[in-house]
C-alpha cells in the first residue's frame, strides 16, 4: 500500500538517501520523495518506537540523546511567556491557547499567571505530561495530538515549537491541529530548516571510515525546505501570514558557509543494541514511579542551580529579544537552523 508524500502527495518510493541511527530504533533510512524533494525517515516510524524515544530521559541532561539542555533554559521560557502574552493580548482579552508539545510545561507555567487566555498543553512523553502537572499544575494532556481527542473549533493560537519535525505524519498532524483550531485562529510552528539539519549529517556519514552511522541525535523525523512549509500548511488550510528564517549564525555553521561547524551528529555503531525503553509509566492517580521522581527531583536542581535573577527582569527579557531579532533574517534566505512561522486558519 503506497504512502504517499506530505508535501506533495505522490505516492511512488521515496528514493534513498542517507543512512543514520536513531536511539532506541537503529538504523533508519532518510528518503526523498522524487516529486518534489521533500526528505524524511521512512518507513515512519510505530508508535511504540516514540515511547522509547520519549521517555523519561528525553529531558535529562545526563542522557545521550533527547533535549538534554531543556532543563538549563527554564528562565527563557519566562521570556517568552513574557512576549506572548503581550501577543496574546493584542489579539483579544481572553481566549483559549495550546501549546503541543508542551514538554515539561515551562512555557504553560510561565504563561498562565500573566494572561487572561485559558492556557492547555498537549505532550507525547508521559515523563513530560505527569512532570507538568505535578509541579505546576498545568493542564496537560498526555499523547499525540492525534489521541487527544480535543474539540472542534476550540482553540484561539496554538503554539508548535521544535514539534513538526518529530511527529510521524506531519500532515495528518496539521490536519488535526487545524481541526481543533477556530476559524481565523493562529498557529506559530518554529521547525528547522531541514537544509541545516541534514548537512553536517551527510558530512559525518562522508567522512567516516568504517560502518557506523551519523546519529540522528534530536530524533527529526522530517527535513523541510521553505518551499515545502510554504506548499503544506497552505494546501492543508491555513494562510501564511510570516515565514521567517531564525539562528542565522548556527544556520549558516551547519550548512558549512562560514567556519566553526563542530560535529554535533556523533557516529554510532551499526549493531549496537537498541536500549529497552522504560515500564509503561503510571497514568492518572496511580503511584509516581520511582525513576521519575529521581529524575524529576534531578531537573529541579539543575533548574535551581542555573537560575540567574537578571534573567527574570523585564529589561532583560527585550535586550534578549533585540540579540534575536538581530539574529533572523526574511525566510526566502532560507539560511537560518529554524524557520519560524506564523499563520492562520482559513
Ligand atoms: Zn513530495
């Protein structure tokens, strides 16, 4: 039965292109769709394979894989709960927001104190979801969008950051995601540029010596261009209203244009065994796990350890704001790691 692809439809092959290792899966293939470029790993990955990923470790800067420097950034989650607020308020008093993929719920926490607007989250790990609820009290619901089950027309702004590339089928997803949104609500997805993304890979994978594998450390599952985002979101239903192109300096590294790219897609063995993914986790009122309250009790210090007065100060927030802005150019250069998006449902 053909796949077909997400940008584009087609539903012949996808032609090979680069081999790579993905923790707890092995070896996958990254593929091109002959019709129009788009690169992705096929065959998508099982739903059990996302549990492996995802579980408790994904958010321990211990861990060798995942988002290890999540826990460090706590306070620039404040920052941005602090400019999307302000967003928020300029479209309306109140309202109803989503973020997917909510992860430890920083931005859920930091936001719901200083806006009228009801604040929810979506997130695939259960670490994640049960992480949020227990320290912060944020309404978190636990899975894929897809398995959320949440209502038609509900939702006035929902935000996507570093999600789009992981999730199986990108367009079922945006499909869903526009599903649940209210007519004219925005949408805001920050997603790499898979250019970025996928050449220091196929670097380390020319440059190595033996069999092992350039390691798809963040786990992307899918590398768009600008053309492709552009083509996807407005043939799924939505406007773009701003494309924009972020992390020009680290953009223009990885795509090898200025130097000082340092390897950030470490080699992995062929045969190495794939690690077991945890118990299934507790739901609802059963017991915490013991991992997790480790775990758990672990990004706690490290949050209280990192944590800088300076970096709570409204001045601060706009100085980091300005070194940002400084740093993202028009999204036809397409020359940034992120593209950064805005758009609407039509
Ligand atoms: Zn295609």
């Amino acid at each position: 039965m053909p796949d077909p692809c997400d940008v584009c439809g087609a539903a012949g092959d996808m032609r090979p292109l680069l081999e790579a290792a993905l923790h707890g899966v092995g070896a996958v293939w990254i593929r091109q769709c002959a019709g129009c470029g788009f690169r992705q790993v096929r065959p998508r990955l099982p739903p059990a394979a996302l549990d492996v990923l995802y579980g408790a470790d994904y958010f321990d800067s211990a861990a060798a894989h995942g988002f290890a420097g999540y826990a460090r950034q706590r306070q620039r989650y404040e920052r941005d709960a602090y400019f999307l607020a302000r967003e928020l308020r300029r479209i309306a008093p109140a309202g109803r927001f989503l973020e997917v993929g909510s992860a430890l719920g920083f931005l859920l926490a930091a936001l719901a104190p200083i806006t009228g607007w009801d604040v929810e989250g979506v997130e695939v790990s259960s670490f994640g979801a049960w992480y949020a609820r227990d320290r912060f009290g944020a309404a978190v619901h636990r899975g894929a969008l897809e398995e959320a089950g949440l209502p038609a027309d509900a939702f006035d702004y929902v935000l996507q950051k570093d999600l789009l590339e992981h999730v199986t089928h990108p367009r079922r997803h945006l499909e869903e995601t526009r599903r649940i949104m209210r007519r004219g609500g925005r949408l805001r997805v920050v997603t790499p540029n898979g250019e970025a993304d996928l050449r220091p890979l196929h670097r380390v994978s020319a440059a190595r010596e033996n069999d092992d594998l350039p390691r798809l450390g963040q786990a992307h599952l899918s590398f768009f261009s600008r053309a492709q985002l552009l083509r996807l979101f407005e043939d799924v239903g939505f406007r773009v209203l701003r494309l924009r192109s972020i992390g020009i300096r680290r953009g223009l590294r990885a795509l090898g244009v200025v130097p000082g790219w340092r390897s950030r897609a470490p080699m992995a063995q062929r045969e190495a065994p794939a690690p077991r993914g945890r118990p299934a986790a507790a739901e609802g009122g059963g017991p915490t796990p013991a991992p997790w309250a480790e775990q758990a009790a672990r990004i706690d210090a490290e949050v209280a350890a990192q944590h800088r007065a300076v970096r709570s100060w409204p001045p601060y927030f706009h100085y980091r704001r300005l070194v940002k802005r400084l740093d993202a150019l028009p999204g036809r250069l397409a020359i940034g790691q992120d593209f950064d998006l805005l758009v609407e449902k039509r």
